[in-house]
C-alpha cells in the first residue's frame, strides 16, 4: 500500500493529469448528481420520509423486487451451475457457440429483451399457450418478472462458476473415486467446497442487478400497482406524477441498498479468497 | 477458450453412469438456454418479419424511427469516445501508480453497475430539471438538459462509465510499466511512450472494452426513459422508439426496430469473440 505518503513516487509520468482527470469527472458524471437526489430526500422530515418509505404500495414493490430477485438468482445458481458444468467438463457438438451465447443478455438490449419475452410468454405466444393449458401464466404476474430477471442474472453466475469449475483439481476427485466415493459424494465433498466462493458471488451479483432492473421487467410484469409493481417502476411512476419528494425517498432507498449490495459482494469474494488460501493447498 | 482445457484430460473410459449424467446434464443446459435465450432472440426476428420483409422494410423507413436510429448513433458518438478517454486515464492512475483510497476510487467507478438505470435518470433531474439545482439557471439561459438530447447524453455517460476501465485495470496492473520505464530512461516523451509503447500492449483490452460499452450505451433503455420525455422524433432512441410501437400494438414496426437492436447484439457478441480469440486470453 501507500505507506506513509499519499502517493507512492514513480518514475512515470501523468499521474496528476490521470488522477484529476478522473476524479473530477467521476464527481460531475455520478456523485454530484447522486448527491444532488441524496439531499432533496435528506430535506424530507424524517417522519414523512419515513411514511413515504413504508407507503402499502412502497412496501408491496420491495417484495417484488427482492422476491423475484432472490429467487431469480436462486434459479440461476442452480441451471447456471449445470450450464457451466456442461460447458466445462463436457464437448458436445455447439459448445463454443452456446458458451459464446451465454452473454446475450449482457449485450442484448433490456428493452428488447422484454418485448421478446412478454410475446414468447404472453397467453397467446410459443410458450405461455402451453403454460395456459397447464394452468400457469407468466406474463403479467410475478412469475414473469422472475423469467425476465433469470435472463438478466444468467451470465453473473455462469462468468462466475466457470473459472472456479477449471480450477477444480481433478486428481483430488480421481483419488475420491479411487477410494471409493460415488458421484455425489465427490460432487459434495470436493467440487461444491471449491466453487461454492464463485457460485456466492454469482449469486449477488445477479440479485444485485436483479433488484434494479427495469428494462427487461416492465413489458412482461403487467405493472399492477401492489401486485406487479418493481420498485424501479414506483419511482418512475413518480416522477411522472411530479411527486419529486416521493421518487427522491424511494431513490435514496434503492441507492443506500446498492451501496449494501455492494458490501456484501465484497464480503463474499474476501470470504472466497480467505477460503481457497485456507482450504485447498495449491 | 480456457473452458475446453479440462475435456481432454479425460483418460478413463466413461461408465454407464456418468455417459447417462453427462447427456441429462447437457440436454439439461441446452433446453434451459434454448427456452431462456433462443426463444425470445427468435420471437424477435419472426415478429419483425411476420409481414413480410417488405413490411419489415417500409417499418425501418418510417421517420421517427429513423431519426431514433439517428439520436442513437450520435449519442453513441459522443459518449463512448468520452468513457473511452475517462477509462484510459482511471486505468493510467489506478494501475500505474500506488496512493491512499485507490480502493475507494475503484469502488467509486464500478458503482453505476450496482445502481438502478432509473436512478441514474433519477438523479440527473433533481440536478438539471425544472426543480433541479440548476433548474433555473438553465431555464433564465434558456438551455434544456432534461427532455433533450443533453439529458440523455448525461445518462448513458452514467451507465455506461465503468465498460472501459473496468477492462484495462486488471489488464494494465498485470502487464506492468517496465517497458515504459525503459523508454522513458532512453528518453521517450511521456505522449511518445504513451502511443507507441502502452497503447499497443492494451489495445485489444481496449477494443473489448470499447464494443461492451458501445453495446449497453446504444441500448441502454431505464435510464434515457426517464430524462428523455418521449417526443417522438426528438428525443427518442432506438430502445425507447421499440417501447412506443410496442405500447401502440404496432408489434412489427416495434420488432422491426428491436431486431436491429437485436442484430447489433449478435454483432457485439461476434466481435467480442473475435477479440478474445485474437488476444488469446479466455475473456471472462
């Protein structure tokens, strides 16, 4: 680290220009203006801010969002982990283009992404109408935005598990098998111990992004106010009806939330690194 | 890539077993990915041609589309060369030199990843609108952030800010400066130094960056939707012209639209391919 000074002297040039330069625009681009939202929603009085955060419909829209969010991630650090496994340990004919594939939803834009879905899940389309004869609708309740925040949190987990997955040592399972153990066993005792870091952190990451998305959300979710109503649309909803105080409160909500997110990422990838120095001799 | 070096260790011959587990988990990976990504990616393109290519055609040359193909492409014209020159610099600080809250710096960067697009809406308009700190400022000059192209600008710039360094901070920090402390020594302008001697060693770092950022700004939807006010032929990009024809029933024209957005993702996914193969690193 530093030291002792404030920066450490180098023999190479531009560190002044490099080093304002982007301070100065990261103040301007992201913290004056996150700034900016932070105090109007500080001026609210406490008790009315308070009410606004707690509002039915506030509250109702949390539970959306981190519901499906959770749950999304949740799929995803299942099928995400099959996904990588095949992608890792196995070649089959179209590998390289489904490993290619896995970022889509990176690339893709949200919005497209969400007409495409609404119209692949709606009543009438490819597969809500075999959905609707089971008796299941997506589109337009909750179980879409939980389909459209799988798509969203898919590569977070599958970028996430698959580096774990090659680091895998395979000796340590041959020797498991040798002495005996059956496929689960190897599976539970050595492979999940040693990615189990990677599928963490692919699990926030995804609920991380999860919560905030609107994009992908808003054209399948039907956006039913206290039944299918993201936090990220209530705030936008807001704006709209010029209730600044309102859409300020529910943004520095999302915002301190971002910040704990954020935490726990960190705290889930040193608890990764400490585990892996720890655990597995290298 | 990297993923295919553990296939070939396979020595001993596969038992029933695990042939039975390995097609179950494959068919597995191939139907969850066909339902989640295929899908939709084909629902786009049979909507968009659901009348025909002429249809598809006339849908792409209707004004207001065109000229939110024209906001896109500008908007993208501005902002990524700015978050590319911002990266380049953030990457030249962080990975070149040690100093006291680099650590919060980097946290600082990547924090429009954690943050809703709304919010960086949001937050634009408590700064620029009507109501905003500078609101009247910008009113007595008569000058419009929000409900224009500046809001919208300012946005994507939001958004799209952490793309390029976020890819040349672990690059630059890995590849080391002994080589441009040896053309310095040798007596090398700092910019000479830069140009002939950093810029080689990241440049693929950079054109990967460059095709991630390009790809989210020109399809960033959350965040214009809120600055942006809808007016259509003024202030509409592509992604928010896709939702107007949606919300209209205009389903082909609002296919027509996405499956260019569409195409440009492919694209995107092809070049960064074609960036990780020809840098020989695995990506991500």
């Amino acid at each position: 680290m530093a030291g002792g000074r404030i920066v450490v002297p180098s023999p190479l040039p531009g560190f002044g220009l490099t080093f304002g330069f982007t301070t100065f625009f990261l103040s301007a681009i992201i913290l004056l203006p996150l700034g900016a939202m932070v105090i109007r929603a500080l001026g609210i009085p406490p008790s009315e801010l308070l009410a606004m955060l707690l509002d039915e419909r506030a509250v109702a829209s949390y539970r959306l969002s981190f519901g499906a969010a959770a749950l999304a991630a949740a799929i995803n650090a299942v099928f995400g982990f099959i996904v990588a496994w095949s992608l890792v340990r196995y070649d089959f004919p179209g590998r390289r283009l489904l490993d290619t594939m896995i970022d889509l939803p990176f690339a893709l834009p949200t919005a497209v992404s969400g007409i495409a879905l609404a119209t692949v899940f709606s009543p009438t389309g490819w597969l809500g109408l075999k959905l609707a004869q089971a008796g299941i609708q997506v589109a337009y309740t909750w179980l879409g935005v939980v389909v459209a925040l799988v798509l969203i949190g898919l590569p977070f987990v599958v970028r996430s598990v698959q580096p774990a997955l090659i680091e895998v040592r395979k000796d340590l399972e041959d020797a498991a098998e040798s002495l005996g153990a059956g496929g689960f066993n190897v599976f539970r005792r050595i492979i999940l111990p040693t990615i189990l870091p990677a599928l963490a952190t692919g699990f926030t990451l995804a609920f991380a992004r999860g919560i905030g998305e609107y994009g992908s959300v808003v054209f399948i979710s039907g956006n039913l106010p206290l039944k299918t109503e993201i936090t990220p649309l209530l705030i936008v909803i807001k704006l709209e009806q010029y209730d600044y105080a309102g859409a300020a409160a529910l943004g520095f909500f999302m915002l301190v939330m971002s910040f704990v997110m954020l935490l726990a990422i960190n705290l889930v990838q040193q608890w990764g690194q400490r585990r892996m120095g720890i655990g597995v001799a290298r | 890539m990297a993923a295919g070096a553990n296939v070939a260790t396979e020595v001993r011959p596969m038992t029933r077993a695990e042939r039975a587990t390995r097609a179950a988990l494959i068919a597995v990976s191939v139907g969850f990915l066909g339902l989640l990504l295929l899908a939709p990616l084909g629902a786009v393109l049979v909507q968009a041609l659901a009348k025909g290519l002429g249809e598809w055609l006339a849908s792409l040359r209707d004004p207001d589309t065109i000229s939110s193909i024209k906001l896109t492409l500008l908007t993208a014209a501005i902002v990524v060369p700015v978050n590319t020159v911002f990266g380049i610099c953030a990457a030249w600080a962080i990975a070149r030199f040690e100093f006291r809250g680099k650590s919060l710096l980097v946290t600082l960067i990547d924090l429009p990843f954690a943050v809703s697009p709304v919010i960086a809406g949001l937050v634009l308009v408590f700064l620029f609108g009507t109501q905003g700190w500078f609101g009247e400022w910008l009113l007595e000059r008569n000058v419009q952030v929000i409900f224009a192209v500046p809001g919208i600008v300012l946005a994507t710039i939001f958004i799209s800010f952490p793309y390029v360094a976020r890819e040349l901070i672990p690059l630059m920090q890995q590849q080391g400066s002994d080589e441009e402390v040896a053309a310095l020594s040798l007596g090398a302008r700092p910019w000479t130094t830069f140009v002939r001697i950093t810029l080689p060693k990241i440049r693929w770092g950079l054109l990967y960056g460059v095709i991630l950022c390009n790809a989210r700004v020109m399809g960033e939807f959350g965040a214009v939707s809120v600055v942006s006010g809808h007016i259509r032929g003024v202030t509409n990009t592509m992604p928010l012209q896709v939702e107007i024809l949606y919300n209209e029933y205009n389903f082909v024209a609002a296919f027509a639209v996405a499956s260019l957005l569409a195409m440009l993702a492919i694209l995107t996914l092809v070049a960064k391919t074609l960036v990780e193969w020809r840098s020989g690193t695995g990506g991500h």
